[in-house]
C-alpha cells in the first residue's frame, strides 16, 4: 500500500484573502482539492500547475505568498 502525502499551492486575491489547493499523492495519482470552493480534480501529471490554474481562474488569486 502506498503511502498518502500532501502538500498545497496557495495563492491570494486581490483581497488579500488566502486560497489553498490542497494536493494529495498516493502512487503516481494525485487529488486536487480546494479550500475555497471543495472543487475536486484527480491529476497525474502537473498537478501544481492545475492547481495554480484553478486559483487564478475560479478565484482570481494569483499572488505567490512565497514572492
């Protein structure tokens, strides 16, 4: 049995408010969920991505907290 790791992607709006994605992996799979809204994705390749994409197109948060 593999075991499950996560990590996430977050962004913030022009509100200043936090978005999260949260990314979890099992194997070479992974499931995409927001924070925000519960949206769900399963992703095996570019899941950061996917989920920096989510962000900015459902919640215009596109703010690196990291820059």
């Amino acid at each position: 049995m593999p075991s499950m790791t996560t990590s996430k992607v977050s962004r913030w709006d022009g509100h200043g408010r936090e978005h999260i994605v949260h990314v979890s992996r099992s194997g070479l799979q992974r499931q995409l969920s927001c924070g925000t809204c519960g949206w769900r994705r399963s992703a095996q390749f570019l899941p950061w991505l996917k989920a920096q994409e989510h962000l900015a197109e459902a919640h215009q948060a596109t703010v690196d907290p990291t820059a």
